[in-house]
C-alpha cells in the first residue's frame, strides 16, 4: 500500500542509523511491528498471577527433587 507521510527526517535519519536499516520503508516496517509486538506484551502481562495452570515443572521435565 502506497502513503505518503510527512515525518520528521532527523528522526528518520536516527532511527535507521540505530538500527543499521538501510531503507525508510523498511525502518518503518519494522518500527510498526515492535509496536505491535510490545503492545501484545503487555497485554499478556495483565494476567500475571491470574492464571493458575497447575503445572509441576519437575514432573513435565522428569526432575527429581531434592529432599
């Protein structure tokens, strides 16, 4: 799909300089999937300590425990 954005070039210019990308779409690209990536994160991380799996650990990885 074909748009046209008007963004700041010093921050275009940082941003593929940090990433060592070499194309503005494809620093865009990737700028728009971390986006997602972290935002998915994060909404994972509402349910910490909310689920209980009850899952032994040892058992699934065949560990002994120690006494």
């Amino acid at each position: 799909m074909r748009t046209t954005l008007d963004l700041p070039e010093d921050l275009l210019r940082e941003a593929m300089s940090t990433t060592h990308i070499q194309t503005k779409t494809k620093v865009i690209i990737t700028a728009l999937e971390e986006l997602i990536r972290k935002a998915r994160i994060a909404d994972i991380k509402k349910y910490k300590g909310k689920v209980d799996l009850d899952i032994d650990l040892n058992a699934i990885r065949g560990r002994q425990c120690r006494s």
